[in-house]
C-alpha cells in the first residue's frame, strides 16, 4: 500500500505548464479549430448522398450521383489529366527541388543570394500573375504544339506546375538539411565512399522523410490546383478542378459533390499509402522517436 499512494497522489497532480492538452481550454480551441477545418469537407461528403438536385435541403439517402459521376465520361477523362499532370510534375519537381536545396546548403558561388531569392519567388506571386505570365510564355515564346496525343498535350501544364511546385520542396528539404551532421559525410569519404556515394548512402536517408513530405506536398498543389491551369490548359486539356469549376458554375449540385469527395479520398488514401509504405519514420523524423 505504501509503494502505491504516491502513485496515487502523482496521478491527481495539477498537469505541469508544458502539458498543454490536459487543460480543458487548450481542448476546446483544438476542437474548434477542428471542426472549423473539416465542417466544410464531412458537410460536403454528406450532402453528396443527398437525394435532391437542389442540394440544399436534405431529401434522403441516395447512391445514384456516385452512379452518374463514375459514367461521366468528361468528368473522368479530366480526372484523369489530373492525377497524371500531378505524377509527372511531382517527380520532377522532387528531382529540382531536392538539387536547388541541396546546392544552397552545400556551395557557395557567386549570385547565391540572387539565386535563393529567386527561389522564393513563385511562392509569394499571387496564382493570378503566375498564369498571366504561363498564358504569356506558352503562347509567345514556347508554344506548346497543338492536337497532340495523350498525355503529351498536357506537357505545357506539367511545366506550369513544375515551376510553383519545386521551390516547396526545396524550402522543405533544406530545412531537413539544416539539421545534418556534415561530420558523418565526411566519415563516410574518409572510409573511401565517392562524393556521389556519400550522397546516396548518407545524406539521401537522412533527408528520405523531407523528400516523401515535399511530394506529398507537390502532388496535392498539382492536384487542386485551379488558377494557373485555368490559363494554361487548352480546350482538350481539362483538368479535374477546371471541370469542376465549370460545373459549378450553373450550380452546386450532389453530383458535383460525388465527384469532389471521390477526390478527397483518393488524396488521402495516397498519402497514407506512402506514409505506410515509408514507415514510421517519416512519421516520427525529428521527433527524437530514435533517439535512444
């Protein structure tokens, strides 16, 4: 009995000033902040079973706007731009946006500075300018060829989404490297290891969960993306969003919710899939969850 009162007594200690989410208050504002941010996304999932094409008042339980969404043959073809512009352009901005991080964290050159600053920019640029400026591009100075075969006629939106999407993944991998040990590279060289070797084998694990976070992070930017696909997509190049958008325009119908919560899910499937098949590392990198 003595070994088991301070336990006893520990248990209704006051929670210290760091255990923030045993306080009732620090409770509260999560959950409103929770369901602040995914009201509107279950709402949306309701009402996509709602049986009425007012949309407004709830009618009854239907599957039938799942039905005519799967067989709306132009709803799936821009649904299929959309998941292959969003492979292609996340692959190659991985490749861009972990070389642009790691030449910053590694030499210096002349016009560094200009270099990051530049990096920076399609990040702060408002859509809108970015895809006056992709309209302007594809149209006067690389025209991008029309009427060819898919999927090569969605290359000039691969390019547009290239160009906002790789500086995310090099802000977010250059932060992974600012943590890095430079003195286990150089063990790596003084054990014989190429600079190309020392790479791969020790600083590619190191940066591996930044990496599957700036894809993620890539492939969902591609994927909803509205505004610069909007100026740059030709009339045989719709994407999920642009179709979206033009359905939306005559009114918000359940249909059109189907077919955004199929999104959803498939976003959220994907990402949990390559959490999985990562690991629970890249769920716990930087958390001190190896630490030993």
């Amino acid at each position: 009995m003595s070994d088991i009162a301070p336990v006893v007594r520990a248990r209704k200690l006051p929670p210290a000033p760091l255990e923030y989410l045993r306080r009732w208050p620090i409770r509260l504002s999560v959950g409103a902040v929770l369901v602040f941010l995914y009201a509107p996304l279950i709402t949306l999932m309701i009402f996509s079973f709602n049986d009425s094409k007012a949309n407004v008042v709830w009618r009854g339980f239907t599957l039938k706007y799942y039905v005519k969404a799967l067989h709306n043959d132009s709803l799936i073809q821009a649904f299929s731009n959309s998941m292959v512009i969003a492979f292609f352009s996340t692959i190659l901005s991985l490749i861009l946006g972990a070389m642009a991080a790691i030449v910053l964290w590694r030499f210096r050159f002349v016009g560094k500075t200009a270099f990051d600053g530049a990096l920076a920019i399609p990040i702060v640029v408002p859509e809108i300018c970015m895809g006056v400026g992709m309209l302007v591009f594809f149209a006067k100075v690389l025209p991008w060829p029309q009427e060819m075969p898919w999927p090569f006629n969605l290359g000039n939106i691969i390019i547009a989404h290239v160009s906002f999407s790789f500086p995310f993944v090099a802000v977010v991998v250059r932060a992974r490297l600012a943590s890095f040990n430079r003195e286990m590279e150089e063990a790596a060289k003084d054990l014989g290891a190429s600079e190309f070797r020392a790479l791969m084998d020790v600083v590619i694990p190191h940066i591996q969960p930044s990496l599957i976070a700036g894809a993620l992070l890539a492939f969902t930017l591609s994927l909803d993306d509205f505004v610069i696909t909007f100026f740059t997509a030709g009339p045989d190049t719709i994407t999920f969003p642009v179709k979206v958008y033009s359905m939306v325009r005559f009114s918000v119908t359940p249909e059109v919710n189907a077919a955004s919560t199929i999104l959803i899910v498939v976003t959220v499937l994907l990402t949990f899939l390559a959490l999985k098949f990562q690991g629970s590392q890249a769920l716990t990198a930087g958390h001190g969850a190896d630490d030993k």
